[in-house]
C-alpha cells in the first residue's frame, strides 16, 4: 500500500506538471508584430556654393554649441568639410533663436574678401558671419539672409548669402543644414575666438575716385585710422596730401598739387606705412567752345573742351540767370572732349560756366544767346514759316514727319527730328516739277506715301521711289490711299488699284462705282473691312466692304465738303467714322461729324468751325478756331484755345506733342506751334 501511494503521488504531480506546462506552450506559439525600429535622426548637410553641388553627411560635420550658465543667449559653430581637399564651409550665429538672421560686412573690417585680412576689433562682440575656405583662400559673406528653426531634437538652418573673391567676382551660396543635439559639442561662450581678430597697422580698402585732378577730394576707405586728422599722413607717390575729416574708417583728402600719379599710403601716428591703389592725375579742364551759339529753353548745346569727366555728375554747367543768378544745365551724355547740355528753364543770355570733378570755374569765351519762342495759350511758336495756305496735310511716322500746302500742294517740308528743324523736299520727288501737285500722303510704319497729280511716291524721308501703278499709265494722279503694312490701295474712276508687296508691283481690278462718277479721298478703318470715300460731285459718302471693288452710297452725308478751300484731312475711320461738311446754315462755316453706323447715319460732334480732323489710336483731334483733343475714341474731348488770330489749317502728332499748322485772319504766312498732351 505504501509503495501504490508513492506512484499514485508520483503520477499526480506529473499530471499537474503537464496541466502546469500546456497552457504556457499555447500562450508562446502567439505571433506578435515586431515593433517598427526607433529612426535615429543624422546631421547633414546639402546646399551649392559657387556653383557646385554639395551634400555632405554626419562624420563630415563638426558643431559647437556655446553656452553659459545664467546666460539665455547661446552660439552655435557648425563647420562642414566640403571635400578631400580640406574646403570649408563654416557658419557662426551669434544668438541662435527661431527666425531670420540677415548677414552684413562685419563691422570694423578691412573689407578684402577672398584674402585671410578681414578683421574685427576685439573689443566688439562676435558677430555672425559665414565663411568658406577653399584653395588656401578664406571668403566671408558680406551679405544675405539665414532662417533658424529649433525644435526639441535637432536646429536647422536655411541660407541665401553672397561671397566675394579678391578681384572682386561676387558669388552666391545656398541651402541647408540641419544638426541634432545628440552630435552637437557644448562647451562655454568663454572660448568663442574670433577667426579674424584686427590689426592695428591701417589698411586701406579703396581709393574714390581712383583718377583726378590736384585739389579734388579723394575718399580713402578702411579701418584703424585716427579721428584727429594730424595723426593720419597720407601721400600721393610720397607727396603729402591734406586730410580735411578723419574717422576710423574713412578719410578725406585733397590731391596735393604738387602730386603726380602713384600709389597712396597711409600711416596713422607710429604705425606702419600701408600702400594702396594707384591715383591717376589728369590735366586741368579746358572750356573751348559751344555751339549752336543760341537755342531755346530745352534745346540741346554741345560743349567742347578737353579733360572732361565721363561721369556726366562731375561736370557742372550754370547758365546765366537775370540778376546774375545762374541755373544748372542737364548733361545728357559726357567725354572727354565733348559735353551734350541742356539748355535750363531760366536761363537768359549771357556766358556759360564749367566745372569738372569741383575744379576751377571755367567761363565760355563768348555769350550764350537765349531764344524766347513766342508762347501764347501753352502753345510754343517753331521756329519756321510757310506761305500762307487755306488747308495743310501731313503724316507722321516715328521722330518724322510730313506736311504740304492742301490746295496748291508746291512745296513739301520734311522733318526727322520731332519736328525741331523741317527742309523742303519738293524737288526730290522723281516727276516734273513744272506741273507737280502733291495732294495726299499717309504714313504706314516705316514708310510714307505722298500721291500727286503725276503719280505715287514712296519714301523713308531720304529716298524718293516712284511706284509704277499702270505700266500703260505711268503718270496717273490719285488723291486718297490706304496704306496697311505691304498692302496699298488706290482708286481712279472705275478702276481699283491694289499692291501685296509695299508698291513693287499693282494689279488693276474694275470697280463699281455705285452710281458715282469720281470717287476721291480713299481712306478706310484699322481692320481693313470698310471702305469709305466721297464724290466731290454730288457730295454723297460712299462705302466698300471688298477694299474698293464695289461702292455703295449712303444716306449720311449731310453738306457739303471743303474740297476747293484745300482742307483735305477731312475724313477718317480707324475706329468711328469721322467727316467734315460744310452745312450751307446760318452757321456759316465746317462742322465735324460722327458716324458709329459705317456712314449710313452722322450726328453733330460741335457747333463750331472745324478744319481738319485726326485721329491716332484712341485719340481724336480736330481743329479750328481752337484744339480740341479726345484720348477715349472721341466719347469726350477737352478744348484748349490757340495763339490769338490764328485758325488751325492742320494737325499732326508726334508722341505724346501735338503740331498745329495755323492761318491768321490777316492772310500773314502760315505758323507752327507745338505742345505736349
């Protein structure tokens, strides 16, 4: 029985072994995920300097933090290692805090980048600075702009900023770094060094300007210089100079007289000599001559003389003034030899005065004679008369313009030069000028198309071509003409004329004439659709839609027109039509009308005499006893009054001045006046 016990026990705890044991093998045959790893944060750094790309990681980068107790301000130095070279590329924030940091010239440097002698007094706190190493060359930024972020892990940095070499070639570097705190260095604020500690032997960064005449004023710039100005000796190739101001960073000096071309040095009281650049000496300003002897208020005078300054500021010209006062002249361009001067509002006759780079006062050998334009109503007199004329044309192009007589049309003045000089150009026209009458002209981009009674000239204002229309009939006349880039169009009784090549050849094409006998004074709108002319005969207004192919008349016109009276600029259509009748009413005289329905319907613009009317773009022009001018496509118009007992006879625009082409009730010649709108 005792032994039976003992295996009975024996069996029981195997079995509660088991029971033991079993539920523990399940629980281990459980798969569980596996936790993703911890990402362990690197420094690294990527950016371009230079134009290179550069990405360098952990093990090439070295951090410092500085810090001190009780101190909340913190610095950090990260250096990276760019290359097996050993180039550098090394910041310094002096306040490392969240935000933008902009770069500046360290302050108290000798301003040398590419070479190791920008300094800073030791005196002054460490500044932020960026630079970089390569080549045995150490560069710091003078300029740009860093942005700092900080978080619980790790600061990164953002960067824009701008290097210079010795020769001056600026270049740019940018990009990012960032820095974790587990591979940064702490140590104390104690051990910052400035890389770049000062020098107390002067240095002399730049010499303004580097070229002169004796007695002119030079700026000497760079650092370690006295604020009492007996301590600083400056000499120009060993002659003494006078220093009129002094601070630590810059002097002011006068080129001594005795001085000749060579380097200048600086020494401040005990110190060692510096040598700087070369100041180059040139002679003294001559004042020889000016020409035109005369001109008006605006003009331009040229002025001759030698050692000039290319810098058109160092040059000053004063004008006499009334009560000798003087007014300073514009110099719109410089040499050596020659200014280019503009003649000053207050200027009256009298010498002129020259100075160059604050030298001696220089006076004209002769007087300066002023030109008074005669001004009346805003409007300035050209100096330039016609023969007395009923009507003018004209056309503009650019700087360059047209104009002749609308009734007898002998003559034909040309001007290229806004309208400052005009010569007549009559006789270059290549027909007879015995029985030669221009009667129209119209300007298209570089080129001008005056027709006459002997045919159709094309010109740039230097050559005159003779356009071949009828091979048969070289001489045919025309009055009006579309001119649209190569395409020109003619009409002479019924038949039409059309070029595809700016004149070089025409092809003739019938044209029905609608009922009319003579069509004249082609003109059309700015896309070419309508086409529009008159019959002098009947007075009816007409109009194509083919270019000139087929007429029909309209039931707008309403007068008659001033044909015989030589007013020709009395039709256009680039946006609405524009035309001027004579009404026959007790309002004796040429009234303007406007047609926004292709001719079929005119009302009256004003009740007063008009003579010519124009138009450019949106702008629309029309004249008489006074100027009236509209930049919104003749919706509204201001009026503006003429020199007394004039009538406009023409109009012509150049930019943003407008010319009125006048007649005076007494018959006198015919007077040109400009203004600017």
């Amino acid at each position: 029985m005792k032994t039976h016990l003992q295996k009975l026990l024996k069996t029981t705890a195997i079995l509660l072994l088991l029971l033991t044991v079993i539920p523990s093998c399940k629980k281990e045959t459980i798969i569980k995920p596996t936790p993703p790893p911890t990402e362990v944060k690197t420094s690294s750094i990527k950016g371009k300097i230079d134009g290179k790309d550069f990405a360098i990681k952990q093990d090439g980068i070295k951090s410092t933090l500085y810090s001190t107790s009780g101190d909340g301000v913190k610095s950090l130095e990260t250096i990276a290692t760019l290359d097996a070279d050993g180039s550098k590329l090394g910041f310094f924030i002096d306040d490392l805090k969240n935000g933008a940091l902009a770069l500046s010239k360290k302050s108290g440097t000798s301003l040398n980048p590419g070479t190791k002698t920008i300094k800073i007094n030791s005196t002054t706190p460490v500044q932020s600075y960026v630079y970089y190493y390569s080549a045995g060359n150490e560069y710091y930024a003078f300029s740009g702009s860093i942005e700092i972020t900080i978080t619980e892990t790790d600061i990164t940095v953002k960067w824009n900023i701008m290097f210079k070499d010795a020769s001056g070639r600026e270049f740019n570097s940018s990009g990012s770094f960032t820095i974790t705190y587990a591979s940064v260095v702490t140590k104390s604020k104690s051990e910052v060094k400035d890389p770049t500690p000062v020098a107390d032997k002067p240095t002399i960064e730049s010499i303004t300007p580097n070229r002169g005449r004796p007695g002119d004023t030079i700026a000497i710039a760079g650092v370690n210089y006295s604020t009492t100005t007996a301590d600083d000796i400056v000499k120009f190739n060993g002659t003494n100079a006078v220093v009129i101001s002094a601070t630590a960073t810059k002097l002011l000096v006068r080129a001594p007289t005795e001085g000749s071309t060579g380097a200048v040095s600086v020494k401040v009281k005990n110190s060692e000599v510096t040598t700087g650049p070369v100041f180059s000496y040139i002679g003294a300003a001559t004042f020889t001559s000016f020409a035109p002897a005369s001109a008006k208020v605006g003009d331009t005078i040229t002025i001759t003389g030698t050692n000039f300054s290319k810098t058109r500021a160092d040059n000053v010209v004063h004008f006499t003034g009334p009560q000798n006062n003087v007014f300073t002249g514009s110099v719109i361009s410089a040499t050596e030899t020659q200014l280019k001067v503009t003649v000053p509002q207050g200027a009256v006759t009298g010498k002129i005065y020259l100075t160059v780079n604050s030298g001696l006062k220089l006076t004209s050998a002769t007087e300066f004679t002023l030109v008074v334009p005669s001004q009346t109503n805003g409007w300035t007199q050209v100096d330039f008369t016609v023969s007395p004329q009923s009507g003018i044309i004209s056309a503009s192009s650019g700087n360059r313009m047209f104009f002749s007589s609308g009734k007898t049309g002998k003559y034909l003045y040309y001007s290229s030069n806004q309208g400052a000089t005009f010569t007549n150009v009559f006789n270059q026209l290549p027909m007879p000028q015995d029985t030669l009458k221009v009667n129209y002209m119209v300007a298209d981009g570089n080129y001008f198309y005056i027709t006459t009674n002997l045919g159709i000239v094309k010109t740039d204002g230097t050559t005159f071509t003779k356009l071949t229309v009828s091979a048969n009939q070289p001489n045919l006349g025309f009055t009006g003409i579309v001119a649209k880039s190569d395409k020109i169009y003619v009409l002479l009784g019924t038949s039409s004329y059309v070029s595809s090549n700016g004149g070089a050849s025409f092809q003739s094409r019938p044209a029905t004439l609608g009922g009319a006998t003579r069509l004249d004074y082609l003109t059309s709108d700015a896309g070419g659709k309508y086409f529009y002319a008159i019959d002098p005969a009947s007075t009816k207004f007409y109009k194509s839609t083919d270019q000139g192919q087929n007429w029909s008349v309209t039931t707008g016109a309403t007068g008659t027109y001033p044909l015989a009276d030589g007013y020709k600029n009395i039709l256009l259509s680039p946006a609405y039509t524009y035309a001027i009748f004579n009404t026959g009413t007790q309002l004796t005289g040429n009234r303007l009308y406007q047609s926004r329905g292709q001719g079929d319907a005119f009302v009256s613009v004003i009740d007063e005499q008009v003579n010519v009317v124009k138009q450019w773009g949106d702008y629309v022009a029309y004249g008489g006893a006074r100027f009236s001018l509209s930049n919104d496509v003749g919706t509204t118009y201001k009026h503006y009054d003429i020199p007394q007992g004039n009538i406009i006879a023409g109009i012509e625009r150049i930019e943003n001045v407008f010319f009125i082409f006048c007649t005076s009730t007494a018959g006198q010649s015919v007077k040109i006046y400009k203004r600017a709108f």
